[in-house]
C-alpha cells in the first residue's frame, strides 16, 4: 500500500534532497569536532560558521554569532524562559500555546513566575487589545507561537513586538510551525529572541534547532546548561561572550550539516512558492472536509491567515478509530489527539476530545489529497455502517 504522508505540523518528511547525503558527508568523510582539535578541523568550524550566517539571512537577524544551537526548539525555549525569569516576574503567552511553552513556565510558577494567558477567539485569532490589557507593572516577557499547531492560524506577532517594544519587555516568538515556510523579519517583528527547530519547516533533521537572540537580552540571560565549549579553557568559569556562553558541550554537527543543505535548497526554491503549494493543498482539504456531514474544522475555515494545518473533529466517531482507519486501510498519515497543546484545544472548543490533523507538506501532491479525501469518506461509511 503506498502511504501518503501528513504529519508535517509534527516532523516534515521527506527531507530536502540531499539533506542525508550531507549528514553521511560529515560523518564518513569530516567527522571532526569544533573548538577543540589542535589538528585542521577549519571545515567544521566554516561548515557551523556558515550556516549561522544562512539561519541570520533567513531571518534579517544582524548578527550570526548571536545565532545558538540547541537539540530543538524546546530546548530553545527552556533556555530563553529559564535563562531569563526569576520569582516575581510575569509573563504573557497567548492560550493557543504549546506545551513546549506551557510546561516550563507551569514549572517556573512553583518558584514564583506569574503568567496570563491572553485570550484568543474559537478560531484561535489572538485579540491584541486583550494581550494588551494583560500586561502588569512586573511583565518582564511575552512569548507568543507565530502559527498554532492545531488549528494553523497565525497570530499577529508584529503587533505584540510593537507593543513589547514600546513596554520594554521581552518579546519571544515560537516558529516551530511557521520557519522554512513564512518570511520571518527579525527586525520587523521586534522580538528580542526566536526560537527554531530544524525538523519542521525548514526540511532538516531532527536535533538541531536553536534560537536567534538579541544582545540586550542575551546578555541578561543565565546559561542554562555549562561545560565544556573548547574556548577560555583556563577558567572554569563560563564564557560571557557568544555563541560560547549558551552552547555547552559537543553540538550536534551531523545536524547542522543536514541544516546547510536544507537552507541552500529553500533558498533556491523560494519560501513564496513553498508557502502558496502549500496552501493550495490545504485550501482543497478545508473545502472537501468542510462540505462532509459531522465533520467539524477546528480554527478557521479557509485559507486566510493561517498554515497548512488542518484538524478535523469527527462528531459522532472515536476521532482516534477514524485516524487508524486512514492509517491501517488507507495509508493515510495524520495525527490525532490533543498535539501538546491542551490550551489550544480548549480555545478551540475541542478538548478533550482532540481532533484529527492533517498536515500537508511541501512534497506533497493534489493526487495525495485528493486520496485523502477519498479515503476519509470511505472510513465515514465504513464506521457508519458498523454501527448498523
């Protein structure tokens, strides 16, 4: 049975082309490690160099030293929310956010840190004047997701960076679902940090993520994690300057040259053009699964302002048995379930029930969708008729 993958929101697949050629390159024929050899590893430390200076470009971000790796996004955030917040402070995060936001900061209000969410409405569009009216003498942070995992819609983070920058508070934005496929302007947006993960949109390999962080902030910033870094090695204290002083211990450089390769071939495709495929994609799904009896989308119903992320709550049907079908007899790809985002899915009116997501990709095909959705009315009678 041939399979038809959509489960980008979670990890793309395929990766760009010769992404797996260049993770294979570095171990069999480079294998070095930076900063640490008195021997020539010049082209690990070029190959790092580099793609700082593409993650920089990609995002007009000034300065690629300032560009950190980490083992993915949540990693990313951990640092830039613990690294920054003590008892006492507050934060603002919108209630369409993921866990990978929500679980630090739950962690962090047992020590003291106070957060709101700011509403947004049951299609998971943030109300600016909400987040405003939010904001306390104590607000140290904002972090805000740039596009929901569930529902796909695209919070509009270059309103909340204006208001941050005029509060003077701290502005972090979540591209997990948006990186590789939106144009991102660092300086537009007025964030002071923006975490990312490879493995996503941007069509690289799982590991490698990291975020772009501001001086200013940065120099605020605790190390979460200390150790070795192959620089200032007669101390024993840690580095103050950066990358050095957030990226302790041996980086993930298979990674990193799978995420060169990816970033040469999105530049050579064109962000605009992955973006328009892939909502073309999502814009059929919306219609097809929009116009089936019991089928409900989560979010809004068309392709205005938001991802290739479609979820499908299947009223009547056990949303978990209508994404085994699709799997099990179909080949059909999806998640199901409440996606680490449980604050979502109560915004969206589908907790606890979750939904079934669908998540068409940049490799993907009309013929794939139109299969789906096939597919997705064969399993409607299929159930249906169990039950008689």
């Amino acid at each position: 049975m041939e399979r038809i993958y959509l489960d980008n929101a979670a990890t793309s697949y395929p990766k760009a082309p010769g992404v797996g050629d260049a993770v294979k390159h570095f171990i069999d024929a480079v294998g070095d490690n930076v900063n640490r050899s008195g021997y020539d590893s010049l082209q690990a430390d070029e190959m790092v160099f580099d793609t700082r200076e593409m993650l920089a470009q990609l995002f007009n971000f000034p300065t690629p030293e300032t560009v950190i790796f980490t083992l993915n996004i949540t990693y990313g955030l951990n640092f830039l929310l613990k690294g920054i917040l003590k008892p006492g402070d507050h934060v603002i995060v919108s209630s369409m956010e993921h866990n990978a936001v929500m679980r630090p900061l739950i962690q962090l209000e047992k020590e003291g840190v106070e957060f709101s969410r700011a509403d947004c409405d049951e299609t998971g569009h943030l109300d600016v004047n909400d987040f405003r009216r939010s904001i306390r003498r104590n607000t140290k942070m904002a972090v805000l997701t740039h596009a929901s995992n569930v529902s796909g819609t695209i919070l509009p983070i270059e309103e909340v960076g204006a208001i941050c920058a005029e509060e003077e508070i701290f502005f972090v934005v979540d591209t997990a679902q948006t990186a590789g496929i939106l144009d991102l302007d660092f300086q537009k947006i007025q964030a002071d940090a923006l975490a990312f993960t490879g493995h996503k949109g941007l069509l690289a390999p799982q590991g490698i993520g990291g975020f772009l962080i501001s001086q200013d902030m940065a120099e605020e910033m605790e190390s979460l994690i200390s150790g070795g870094t192959g620089s200032l090695s007669e101390y024993e204290e840690v580095p103050p300057y950066l990358p050095d002083k957030f990226e302790a211990g041996t980086p993930n450089l298979p990674g990193i040259y799978g995420l060169h390769r990816a970033l040469k071939y999105l530049t050579d495709v064109g962000l605009e053009h992955i973006r328009n495929k892939e909502l073309r994609l999502a814009g059929y799904l919306l219609e097809e699964l929009g116009n089936m009896e019991r089928v409900t989308i989560a979010g809004s119903k068309g392709t205005e302002n938001r991802m290739s992320v479609v979820s499908a709550d299947f009223a009547g049907y056990d949303n978990a048995q209508v994404a085994y079908c699709l799997d099990k007899h179909h080949g059909i790809r999806t998640r199901c379930g409440l996606h680490c985002a449980p604050s979502a899915h109560k915004t969206l009116g589908t907790f606890p029930r979750g939904t079934v997501r669908f998540s068409p990709g940049h490799f993907n095909t009309e013929t794939d969708i139109e299969r789906t959705v096939s597919a997705v009315r064969a399993v409607l009678r299929e159930l249906e008729n169990t039950r008689r």
